[in-house]
C-alpha cells in the first residue's frame, strides 16, 4: 500500500529531516511511528498524502508515485488527521465540515447526508451537526476533523498525535474507533508519545530518530528491546518494564498488557486464580 524507496527530504530552509528512508507498509497494517519531537514523524506523514514531495528517493501510495499524481487523487486514498485540529477546520458548521469531502468526490447528495450522519455517529457528534466548530471543545473539534475523514472512507488513515489533548477516556474512544476501521480493512499509520496506546492498538513500531530509521518491527519485539527506545529518550509501557525487571527469564514472559500478565500468573497454575476468586 505504501512504498518508500531511499526516500530523502530536506526542507526548503535546507536541514535534510528524512535521510534515507526504506519502509513497506501492506494493506491493513497498523503501524505507530513513534520518535522523539524533531525527529521527522510529521514530515514523515506528510510525504503520505503528497503534501510534501521527495527531494529524492520515490514515495509511493496504492502503486502511484506522489511526486507524479495530483495531491487530490492521493487525498482520496489517504485521510490525514493533523495534530492541530484548527488547521482543517473552515466551514461554519460541522454538517458542513464533514460534508466537504464527499461533495468534492461529487457523489449524489443522499450518499453524502449518509456519510455526515454515519461519520457524526461515529464520533459522537450527531448532536451538534448545526454548531459552528469554533464554539466547540478542542476535544469535540479534533472529532469534527475527524469524522470529515471518515465521511471520505480513504483507505489508509494517517493520523498525527490523535489523542493529544483528549483525556483518558476520549482517547480510549478514538483509538477504539481506528481499532474498529483497521478491522474493516483500512491500512493506519498514526504519531503519537504514549507507548501504552502503542501497546495496545498498533501491531507494528516504526522508531525515527532524526529522520533515520533505529528499528522498524512488531510492537512486542520492539518493546522488549529497550534500549533502542532509552537511547531515544522513549519507555517501554510499564508492564513491559516489570516483566523486564525479572530478566531474561521473565515468568511473566514478554507480556504488552496487564490482562496478558494475569493469564501468565493464571498459567502459573491456577494460584492467582483461587486468591483472587
Ligand atoms: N516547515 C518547515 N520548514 C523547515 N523546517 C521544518 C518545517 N517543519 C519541520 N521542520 C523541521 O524538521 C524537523 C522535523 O520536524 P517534524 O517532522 O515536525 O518532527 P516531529 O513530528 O517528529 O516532531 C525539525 O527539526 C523541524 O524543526
Ligand atoms: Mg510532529
């Protein structure tokens, strides 16, 4: 789905922000980029849907290589959730906002009032599809932003730093919500500095350090290699660090959540079990 061949990118100011970069991304994945701030994951981001064009090296989307398709095309295969809601907000009301995509894909308007009312759902915003975005919470427009993605079903959803002002449960919420797109077959790819939503959500670790590549794996391998992460200032999520504290022979083996842990204790023989009723 995603090609990048010995991608370089150097700002027009001159700094090179992606040296070299050599990564395969297939249909369906769910990769977390992860990485220290400056390392080049928005950049990064941006060579996905054309919004910034190799300086060298090929990038290429669904078999189309961005630096020769208009940008407009690549917005179809690929929504882009920014980090800044307020930079992809414009319209007067969310209706509107959420319904600017699927009218610029020039479907009739039943399809596009389907959309704005299954994308509203989605994130909860069925009740205020009249407001104007700019009375509405950070929290609520970063759903208004996101759900105008949504109406445009784009195949691959890029997502900067998601639940960055969210609390707890509103980013439990939207990471259950790409969860559930990545099962109906959408490729993700999203930036984010919580390794324990990294543990959860993503099955694949892409760790940039100032725009090269340190490791690119599963989460579980990943994180059970901690000193790749420390090296870029990076903790693994805390059960990791516990099960790390036992060493190289872990009875807790090489868990990623605490429910993992308790079916390990479980297995221990049932202990765990009988005390805990
Ligand atoms: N528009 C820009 N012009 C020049 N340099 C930029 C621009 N955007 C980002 N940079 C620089 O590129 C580097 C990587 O930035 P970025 O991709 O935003 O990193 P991250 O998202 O990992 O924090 C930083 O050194 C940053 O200062
Ligand atoms: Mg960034």
């Amino acid at each position: 789905m995603i090609e990048m061949q010995n991608l370089w990118y150097a700002y027009p100011s001159g700094q090179t922000v992606l040296a070299g970069l050599n990564i395969s991304i297939k249909r369906g994945e769910f990769v977390a980029l992860i990485g220290q701030n400056g390392a080049g994951k928005t950049t990064f981001l941006k060579q996905l849907n054309g919004l910034l064009k190799p300086t060298s090296g090929v990038v290429k989307i669904a078999g189309m290589d961005t630096s020769r398709v208009k940008t407009a095309k690549l917005a179809q295969k690929v929504g882009f959730l920014f980090q800044n809601p307020d930079h992809q907000i414009f319209l007067p009301s969310v209706r509107q906002e959420i319904a600017f995509g699927p009218k610029n894909l020039g479907l009739p308007d039943e399809e596009v009032e389907a959309r704005i009312l299954q994308a509203a759902e989605a994130v909860g915003l069925t009740a205020v599809l009249d407001e104007n975005p700019v009375f509405l919470s950070k929290g609520q427009r970063q759903r208004v932003a996101f759900a105008s993605l949504l109406s445009m079903r784009p195949e691959i959803l890029v997502l900067d730093e998601p639940t960055t002002g969210q609390d707890y449960r509103e980013s439990i919420e939207i990471m259950e919500m790409v969860r559930e797109l990545n099962e109906a077959g959408h490729t993700i790819i999203f930036v984010t500095h919580d390794m324990e939503l990294v543990a959860r959500y993503a099955r694949r670790i892409i760790l940039l350090r100032q725009g090269r590549v340190v490791v690119d794996g599963p989460v579980r391998e990943v994180f059970y290699r901690p000193e790749l992460l420390t090296a870029t200032g990076l903790l693994p999520p805390q059960i990791v660090r516990l099960a790390l504290m036992f060493g190289e022979n872990s009875p807790l083996g090489r868990v990623l959540s605490v429910e993992e842990a308790y079916e390990a204790i479980v297995g221990w023989g049932g202990v765990a079990h009988d005390r805990c009723g």
